[in-house]
C-alpha cells in the first residue's frame, strides 16, 4: 500500500512539473508573441530584431498564436529580412502544413518566390491563398502582382470588380495595387475606365496620401507629379533665399503640372503677396475655392486684400466678414470700404 501511494505521489508530482513547465513555456511564448504581433501589425523591419530573440521564438510549442497563425511562419520572416531564404522558406513550409487552413504561409511563400523571380512557383501558392480566402486583402493584392507579371490585364480588373465592394473599404491597396499595375500604359486609363476607380478609390479613403498621390498620377501622369514636386522644392528654396520672382514663376510651373496640391498654391499666393502681385492672386480665386475645402486664415486675408487693392470690394469685405466671425484679427483701418 505505501509503495502504491509513493507511485502516486510521484506520479501526480510529475505531472505537475510537466504542467508547470508548459504553462511556463506557454506563458514566455505569449510575451513574445506579443512582439510577433506588433511587429506585424505596426510593418516593424524584421531585420531591427537582434537574433538572440529570433531564437528565442520556439519552433514546437504551441505551434499556433492566439490567430491561429503558425508561429513557425512568422519566425520564418526573420530569417527572410536576414537573406536566410532557404530557412525561411523551410519554416513556412512547415507553417504551411500547421494549420493549412488561413494560408498564411502560404501567401508569405508566394510573395517570396515572386521576388526570387520565380512566377510559377509564385503563382501556385497565390493562387492557393487567393482562391481559399478572396476576401483577404494581402492575398488579393498579391494575386494581382501575379497577374501583372503575366500581362493578364483583364484579369486584373474582373477580379477587382468582384471583390472591391468587399475589401476596397477595408484596405487602399486594394485599389492602389490596381492602379499600379494598370496605369503606365496611357491606353488603359481609358480601356480600363481608371479615372473612375481612381475617383472611388478617393472618395473611400478620403485622408490617405498614397491613394491621394496614385489617382493623381492617373489624372496628370506620373512623370508630371515627379516633376511638380522636384521644381517645388526649388521654389521653395529659392523664396527662403528671397528670390521671390524666380520661386513664384516656378511656383506657376508646378501649378501647371499638378494643379490639384493646395500648398503649391499657398506658397504662390504668398510669394505673390510679397511681391505686391495682387492680380495674380485675385486671379487664383475662384480655381482655388471650388477645389480646397479648408482654407487657412491667412491665405483668406492675401485673397481680401488682393480683391481691395483690385477695387474688389463686394469679394474683399465678403472674406472679411467671414475671418471675423472665425476670431481672426484684422487691422480694420486698412479696409475702410469695408468698416464704415
């Protein structure tokens, strides 16, 4: 009896350590899954992670994170980041198996090949991710990079048709990717109806600067939204030098290659201020209004006092009135058509 109670004892002793010691792995491997999840979730450089925590990260247990994803995959994109390619494509192999039903893996091997060149071992795992999950918005945008390797173009877009209503609000590469991948043959703008997407592609994602600047390529080109925002710089250069003149007649060039950016009228205005031009700005008037939205107290006393010196007076104290209401301060002997 005591020999049986001894066995037991160390039975129920055992287990308890066994417990004990995956609870402690368990628990170690949520506080690094918390960093595998920031890093991912915030586009961390995998490469910024010393390599005493890669291989903290263990390969066994538990196989899988709090998303189901295979924690063997998203070790592997540390050693991607290294150049380690054959390790990293080995672990998300062995990811691919762990859980085969997310295709987490299987999306990663397929961006991994595609940049190693290698389409058609690319375009099976794509195609497997895209096809399992459509409404995934990093394998559809994968699946069109593949499309466009192969010049399939039409695909690009009955595939965007299908699934835009679903993903296009939830992530602006969905539109972005197809724009890219269309738009550099001037044929397309109008075969593939781009301006539309871009203009939906705007009103979905109405604050990001990338789908701002995409669809701004599609309207003026990309070679002319380069070229804007090279000579801008210039200008810009060339005012805090007090070249005024030069800076303002380059200011009116950027304008005209990309005339939708509201601080490349801003900056005219003001250059044209300085330089007492008051017709030019009174000229920018109306282009100016019925495009921007906002308009920054200051650009709206230049545009009052332009339209005063033009003998504008109706404009002039119109804008005034509305930058008193707003509490902007205003020297009211300099516009006494307007105050008395």
């Amino acid at each position: 009896m005591k020999i049986k109670n001894i066995v037991i004892s160390i039975l129920i002793l055992s287990t308890s350590f066994v417990v004990l010691y995956f609870n402690h792995v368990r628990y170690k491997s949520f506080e690094i899954q918390k960093i595998l999840n920031a890093d991912i979730t915030n586009r961390i450089q995998f490469i910024d992670r010393d390599i005493e925590f890669v291989n903290s990260i263990n390969d066994y247990y538990p196989s899988l994170n709090v998303f189901a994803m295979p924690i063997i995959s998203m070790k592997a994109q540390y050693f991607l980041s290294r150049d380690s390619i054959d390790r990293g494509i080995k672990y998300l192999e062995e990811g691919a198996k762990r859980n085969p039903y997310i295709k987490f893996s299987e999306s990663v091997l397929g961006e991994v090949y595609l940049q190693l060149g290698d389409v058609q071992t690319s375009d099976k795992y794509i195609r497997e991710a895209f096809k399992k999950i459509p409404n995934n918005p990093v394998h559809f945008v994968m699946f069109i990079k593949i499309l466009k390797r192969q010049n399939k173009n039409d695909s690009i877009i009955y595939h965007f048709n299908k699934v835009k209503n679903v993903l296009g609000p939830k992530d602006f590469q969905v539109y972005n990717i197809v724009l890219a991948s269309l738009y550099q043959n001037p044929e397309n703008i109008e075969k593939y109806n781009l301006k539309d997407i871009a203009d939906e592609a705007v009103e979905v994602h109405k604050n990001d600067m990338s789908v701002k600047k995409m669809s701004d390529y599609i309207y003026y080109t990309q070679e002319n939204v380069d070229l804007a925002a090279e000579k801008y710089s210039d200008a810009i250069n060339l005012i805090k030098e007090g070249n005024f003149d030069q800076g303002a007649d380059i200011l009116t060039e950027v304008i005209g290659l990309h005339p939708n950016i509201k601080v490349y009228y801003d900056n005219l205005i003001i250059a044209s201020f300085y330089l007492q031009e008051f017709d030019k700005i009174t000229e920018l008037y109306d282009t100016y209004y019925n495009q921007f939205e906002s308009i920054d107290q200051d650009i709206q006393y230049y545009f009052a006092y332009s339209f005063k010196e033009a003998n504008n007076f109706n404009i002039a104290c119109e804008i005034l009135t509305g930058l008193l209401n707003s509490g902007y301060v205003i020297d009211q002997s300099v516009f006494k058509e307007c105050f008395d």
